[in-house]
C-alpha cells in the first residue's frame, strides 16, 4: 500500500511547481525559514532571486481558469498571453470575449501587477535578516559580539510595510545593521513570532526590539514606523558599545560599588519591629546553598548585592543578576531600572517576600 504524503511533502512539491528547476533541498530550506509558509517562502525565494525571479514568478501564473471559461480566447491568432513583466494582455476583435469578460480579465491582471509591485516595494530586507528561529538568532548575536535587533511585524499593520520600504531600505540604517547587529525578523502570525510577543509581552505591532544577546534581556524597544534617522540616533548607544563592553562596565560598576560601600545595616529583627514594615528575601546561590534575610520594604534592592557579596565570594570579582527562582518565564531583574545601582525599593520593585536566583554573567 503506497505511503500517504505528508503536509510538507506536499507543500516542498507545491513550492516546486512553481520554482522550476529547483532542488528539494532548496525547497525545504526556503520553507523551514518561514515556518512552512508556502506564501511567504515563494515570495523570499523570488524576492531574493536577482536573476529573473520576477519574470519567473510572472511565467507561474495560473491561466487554466481562463481557458477553461473561454476557450476560444486562446484560439484566435489575434491574442496572446500576458506579458511576464508589463503584464498587459492584448484582444483581438474576433476572440469570442464579450467585453464584461474582457474587464474581468483585465481587472484580473491588473490587479495581478499591482500585487507584485508592492510585494517588491515592501519586501523585507531578506539580505540583512539572519534565517533561523529566535534562540539561534540570540546565540549568534553573543558568538560574535553583537546586539540582536528584533522586529516583529504584523500583516494588518501598514506600519510593518512602511518599515521594510523606508527604515530597512535606507542605505545608512542597512549599513548599521551589517556592522553591528543581528538583525531577525518574524510575523506575529507564526510560531517563532507569537513566542516572542509572549515572552516579552509585546501589544503592539509592529515593535523594534534590542535584545543583549548574552542575558535576553530586552535593552529598548520602538512601537510603530519608526524612522531612519530616529532609529539611527537612538541606537547609537548599541553601536557604542558591544554587549562584552557592556557587561565590563557593569561588573566594574558593580565592583566600585562593592568597594566603597559602607558595611550592610543590621538585619531587622521581625520581633521587634511591625511586621508588614519588614520583608524576608531568599535567595539560592549558583553552588546549590539558600540564604536568607529580613530586609525593610523601604530598603533599596541593591542592598541584595552588598548582602550576596558577603556570602558568596565569587560575587566579589564577578558581575551577576538576579531572576525568580520559582518556574515559569524567566525574568531577569538587572536591567536599566534594576541594578545595582537602582534606588528602587523592595516594595516598589515588587521583591518583597519572594524567592530569587543568583545567576553569574
């Protein structure tokens, strides 16, 4: 009995239908890049196509339902098909269309070369892009010691087209991205790309992301269409600066802090004092202890990294960060606004009694 084909054979079949003379391994590379989006993978394998993807694509269009409605159309020696690139389609007088058939079919191929030229004027900057799923993209980006640029886009949102014609395209903007970044992007209408509005708790679309490629964090994030030279300005921090510089900087904060930092108060005793003024922190440490204090609501957080300094010695020469403890979606907690520098309180940052992880950078 004949095996069934699978969804993906069929769609690898169906993409070679339309590219001719491809192999199955190309086929399936173009359509795991997309998630195997038949769609979106013909679309990248033309748009990156410079040596007649666009005629190619012309040729593939399906005429059967014309014959098929008009046979004597392609009788007469007066017509002929469509031209690949113009995509104009000649009448004669004696091809058997009445003239309402004529409009259809020309509103037919007129919308047909509407749609390839805007699927040109708004591709995405596939030359730019790194193809591979998001974690890849991340461990890229920390191998050779590049931010990793983010955009999610969303095909309802005219702003994501707007951003491939006049960000993406901007010699200037392409010429930062190739120097200093890794670029990926992704719909929000696949796998990879709902995961990642998931993860970060994205609402918006489309949303430009900085993502440091060692610790995941999200470093700054754009909504909407954001233009080349607002982009180019407001990045200029991440071209200033490698993700290693940046993690120096902060271990060498964190050690000039440690330095000249006054002995840590005396821990409150909950005996003593009212007991919703005082809230308990454990924290596991990366050699498998727990440890413990009572700090006041009112304390600042980085008082955890004068404590942890005390307790575990390899925090005296190394930068680290803290996360929850608890499972679910990790959340790191050494951000701009969650330092060791920050003036945040254990109440205002939402720490108060709760269990966090010590985890070295």
């Amino acid at each position: 009995m004949a095996s069934v084909p699978s969804s993906q054979d069929m769609l690898i079949s169906s993409f070679l239908d339309i590219a001719v003379d491809q192999t199955v391994d190309t086929a399936r590379e173009f359509l795991q890049a997309t998630n195997w989006s038949l769609e979106e993978a013909i679309q990248r394998f033309f748009s990156g196509n410079n040596n007649g993807g666009a005629e190619a694509a012309a040729e593939s269009f399906n005429y059967s339902p014309l014959i098929e409605e008009n046979p004597t159309l392609w009788e007469s020696d007066d017509v002929r098909l469509p031209l690949p690139v113009r995509r104009e389609v000649l009448y004669g007088e004696n091809s058997g269309l009445y003239e309402d058939e004529r409009e259809q079919i020309s509103s037919s191929t007129f919308d047909s070369y509407d749609n390839n030229t805007l699927s040109v004027l708004f591709r995405p900057p596939y030359e730019l892009l790194y193809n591979g799923p998001f974690d890849h993209a991340k461990e890229a980006g920390a191998k050779r010691n590049r931010w990793l640029l983010v955009n999610v886009q969303s095909r309802s949102e005219f702003a994501s087209d707007t951003l491939n014609r006049d960000t993406w395209a901007n010699d200037i903007v392409a010429q930062m991205i190739e120097n200093n970044f890794v670029f990926w992007q992704e719909g929000d209408h696949t796998e990879e790309g709902r995961k990642v509005c998931t993860y970060y708790k994205l609402d918006s679309r489309p949303v430009i992301l900085v993502i440091d490629p060692i610790t995941g964090q999200n470093m700054r994030s754009w909504n909407g269409m954001v233009q080349p030279e607002t982009l180019l300005e407001d990045a200029m921090t991440f071209i200033d600066r490698t993700p290693s510089e940046y993690h120096s900087d902060l271990l060498r904060k964190q050690f000039d802090r440690l330095t000249h930092l006054d002995r840590i108060e005396e821990e409150p005793n909950r005996s003593l004092i009212d007991k919703n003024l005082v809230c308990r922190i454990a924290i596991r440490l990366p050699d498998g202890r727990r440890i413990q204090r009572n700090f006041m609501k009112t304390d600042p957080i980085k008082l955890l990294w004068s404590f942890c300094s005390t307790q575990f010695e390899e925090a005296k020469t190394k930068a680290f960060r803290f996360r929850q403890a608890m499972p679910g979606p990790t959340k790191f907690w050494a951000s701009n606004f969650w330092t060791c520098d920050s003036n945040l309180t254990f109440e205002e940052s939402g720490l108060d009694n709760s269990v966090i992880a010590l985890v070295m950078i």
